[in-house]
C-alpha cells in the first residue's frame, strides 16, 4: 500500500498516461521542480513511452527503418530524469474526493492505491473499432500504438496476398494507403463520406479523391461497411459493405478516434458535447483546483468559431503538457485555443486546412464568401512547377480571413501556416493581401498562391457587400 498524504514530505504529483501530454507534462514540472521538491509518479499501461505514433504511416510503409526511432524518451529515460514511469500499470479508478488513483500491474495483476496533491489526466483517445462481425479477425488491424503498427508490418511480412482494404478515408486513412502502396499492395480506400478527407469541404476533398485514383488506389466513398469476411482459416478475406465486397489479405482501420475518458467521466470530472474533459485556458479540469488534462483528452477551444471541439493531434498534446507542467511546476503558462491547422499527405499529394469549413462557418452563424484559386508552387516557367488549389472562406462586411483548404504538391501543404499565423492574428483578407511573403521562381510564382487566393477573396466580399 503507497503512503498516506499525510505521511508525505514533499508534494507529489501523479500523471495517468505516459505519451506526448502527460510526459511533456511530468518533463516539463520536473524541470521547474527538482526531485527534493516534488515527486513524480506516472501510470502507463503500454509497452512505450513519449512515442510518436505521428511516424506509424512512414515506419509501416518503409520510409522508417526502425520502430526505435520514433522513440523520443524511453521509461529508462524518464527514470534517469527523476520520474517515476510505471509502465504496463493500468490506472482502473480516480478517487477525485480521496486524491489518489487505483492502479494495476497489468503483468503481476497487482493493485494498489497512490494518493496526490495533483493530478495529470492524458488518457488520449482510443480509435473507434465498430462491433461488425469479423472485426476481431486475423489481418484486421488498427494503427494507435506502436504495438499496433508491430503487430501490422508482422501480418505484412507474412502474408502472400497483395490486396489491402483501408476502411476510413481521413488523414490517417490515406497515410496508410501510402505506407500500402509503398509497400507493392494494391489499395482500396472504404469511405463512409462522399468523398475523403472530411476535415476539407467537399469540393476539396474531390481533388483527394482523383489525385488517389490517380496513383491507382481504388476509392469507395458513401460507403457504409457492413462486415468483414473471413476465409475457412479464419482469417480477413474481404470488406462487405451495403453495395460490394473488397477483397482483402489485410485490413487497416482509420475510422477515426473518441476522448479516453472513461475514468475521468466515471469520477465525475465534467465532459463536453464530444465526451472531452473540460478544462480552463491553464489545461485545470473546470471545478477542480488540482487536477489538470490535456492531449486527446481534453476538448479545445477553436479560437474562429468560439466553440469546443475535440481535435486529436500531437502538436496540440505536447503544448499542452508543457503548460500543465509548466502550471504543475509552479510557473504560468496558458494555452489559448486552436485554429484549428492540419496537415497530411498521400503520395506525392500535400493536403492542408486551417480554420472554418463552409460548413462550420454555416454552423457558427456566420456569412461568408468562399474562392477557390489555382494556382503553382514555382513559378510556371520553373522545371517542377505543379498545381496548386487554394480555398478561401472570408466573413461578409468585415472581410475577416474565416480558413483556408490547399491541396497541391511538393511545397504546397505547408503554406497554410501563413493562414493558421492570419487566422490566430484575426486578419481580414484585404490585409493578407499585403503580407510580404517570400519569392524566387523555385518557391513560388511572383504572387503567391495565399495572396492569389487572398485578392480573390477580397473581390468576392466587396461584391456581397454592395
Ligand atoms: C497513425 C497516427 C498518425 C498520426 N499523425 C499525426 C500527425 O501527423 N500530426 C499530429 O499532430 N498528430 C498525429 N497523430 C495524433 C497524435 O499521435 C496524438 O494526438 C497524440 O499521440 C496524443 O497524445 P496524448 O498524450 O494526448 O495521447 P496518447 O498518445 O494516446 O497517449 C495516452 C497514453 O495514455 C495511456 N493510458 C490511457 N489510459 C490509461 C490508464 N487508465 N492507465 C494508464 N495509462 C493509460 C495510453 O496507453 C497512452 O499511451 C497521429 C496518430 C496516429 C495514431
């Protein structure tokens, strides 16, 4: 049995969850608070930490060589920092009025209870896995840890047959059919959307769909999948959906992921619409003086539409243990709210967004003209000058830059920063107009797909307002 608060010499602090929020977090106090001042237990009931599941696409497919790599800091190396990781030890209860956690060795199956004067909730988020029949077969297979994309390139390595099925078209969805495609299968992508990547409009999502045909992945979008088919050795054989079956030697769900919040909301911590912890702009859980959240966990403010919603994305995560940490540690620190900025690729096809889909700007109440651009990522004279499609959302009357949607190739993704840099600054188009962005031919032609767009969007408001 763990001490009692009350025996205790030093304040400590108890972290659930051992990747990008909770050891940023556990660091980062650590940092600010040496080991006499404040002790640190963390719970982790995987076999990794502080990984990069971000790098599972490249690392399935290839491009990685070696799953060690997309380690950033061991359990050993948290030990060494004075944080005390207990890995594959599940946290199975949060006592919120009693300050401490139920926890279990998930090799030993023994529990015991750990008391804290602060807690760190960064349970992150688990996939969505529907209850079809087949989804537990062999060859079927999600990609949330590093077990997952072990377990993954295990099946890949055995399996004769060359034919994969991807079912979920977001950005994970379609990193995956890379990883496939490099790896010599022939894809196909099951989509419940009409068209891929729902994080874009429609419209935008169609250059997605084609440029993946383009690359020989088949697409099956409005397609709800029904079951997954096993052959007489029990395992995956094909996806069934409503209208067809796929064939498959190996399956790989992307359908997207939910806050792991069971604990949280069984100890009665308040969650949001999507089943996010709550918490204030310090990453406090709402009401609750020592107990902090963040990563998948948490809902976010989305700084453009004024409302929560749950993103899951590691760049989110690590910010927000530094400032739990930074808060646990006794310094200050906050972290505003979102834009809500995502970048992905498929192939040699770059896919961005930031801000307002049309329709979450409809949602939000707000009036807006959209346009849409073509344009190059060098000038077109440029020996690799390729398409560029650039959307633009803008609010009617004062000309506020509302999002932005680029799909295009080499140099064209990681142009939204300048939208997700004009959003968080609340720029009106007229003023990105004037942004003194960088030129050469092999970057971009003399105005920049952003300002294109910009001037466009500008036009189109000034029209409406009349
Ligand atoms: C394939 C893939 C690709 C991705 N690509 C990108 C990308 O390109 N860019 C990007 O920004 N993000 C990307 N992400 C998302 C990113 O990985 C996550 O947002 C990030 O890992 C979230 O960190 P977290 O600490 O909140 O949660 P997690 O990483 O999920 O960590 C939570 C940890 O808590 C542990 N845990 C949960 N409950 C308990 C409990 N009761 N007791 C003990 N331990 C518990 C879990 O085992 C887990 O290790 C990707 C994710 C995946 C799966």
């Amino acid at each position: 049995m763990t001490m009692s608060r009350e025996n205790r010499t030093k304040e400590r602090l108890v972290v659930v969850g051992g990747d990008a929020a909770g050891m940023s977090a556990a660091s980062q106090a650590r940092r600010l608070k040496g080991p006499d001042a404040l002790e640190i237990i963390a719970f982790e009931r995987g076999h990794f930490s502080s990984y990069s599941a971000c790098g599972i696409p490249y690392w399935v497919g290839g491009e990685v060589d070696d799953r060690d790599k997309l380690i950033a800091r061991s359990p050993e190396e948290h030990r060494e920092r004075g944080i005390d990781l207990r890995m594959r030890t599940e946290v199975t209860e949060l006592d919120v009025d009693g300050g401490r956690v139920r926890s279990r060795d998930l090799d030993s199956g023994a529990e015991e209870w750990t008391s804290y004067d602060k807690l760190v909730v960064a349970t992150g988020a688990r996939p969505v896995r529907p209850s079809l029949p087949g989804i537990d077969a062999p060859g079927v297979h999600g990609v949330q840890t590093l077990d997952d994309g072990q377990a993954l390139i295990d099946t890949l390595s055995r399996t004769e047959g060359r034919r994969a099925v991807v079912i979920g078209a977001g950005y994970i969805g379609v990193e995956m059919a890379e990883a496939l495609i490099n790896r010599g299968y022939e894809v196909t992508v099951v989509n419940r959307g009409k068209e891929p990547m729902a994080t874009l409009d429609p419209d935008m999502g169609r250059l997605v769909h084609e440029a993946m045909e383009g690359m020989g992945i088949t697409m099956v979008n409005d397609a709800e999948v029904t079951k997954i088919l096993t052959g007489d050795d029990g395992r995956v054989r094909a996806v069934a959906t409503e209208d067809g079956e796929y064939a498959a030697d190996v399956v790989v769900l992307g359908i997207g992921v939910r806050p792991e919040t069971t604990l949280a909301g069984a100890a009665g911590l308040p969650l949001g619409d999507h089943k996010g912890l709550l918490t204030d702009l310090a990453m406090r859980v709402r009401g609750h003086e020592n107990i902090w959240a963040g990563g998948d966990c948490v809902e976010v403010l989305d700084l453009v539409s004024g409302s929560e919603r749950h993103i899951a994305l590691g760049t989110h995560a690590n910010k927000h243990g530094q400032v739990i940490g930074s808060n646990v540690g006794g310094g200050y620190a906050t972290f505003p709210g979102v834009v809500g900025t995502a970048v992905s690729k498929v192939c040699d096809l770059e896919i961005a967004r930031t801000g307002l889909r049309e329709k979450d700007a409809h949602r939000a109440g707000l009036r807006f003209e959209a346009v849409t651009i073509e344009s190059t990522n060098s000038a077109g004279y440029y020996p690799k000058a390729d398409l560029m499609t650039v959307k633009m959302l803008a609010e009617l009357r004062t000309g506020r830059l509302l999002g932005v949607q680029i799909v295009g190739r080499e140099g064209a993704a990681k142009r939204v920063d300048i939208a997700a840099v004009a959003l968080t600054a609340g720029m009106t188009v007229e003023q990105m107009t004037a942004l003194d962005l960088g030129y050469a031919p092999p970057f971009s032609p003399v105005w920049d797909p952003i300002l294109v767009a910009a001037r466009k969007a500008v036009t189109a408001v000034r029209k409406t307002a009349q």
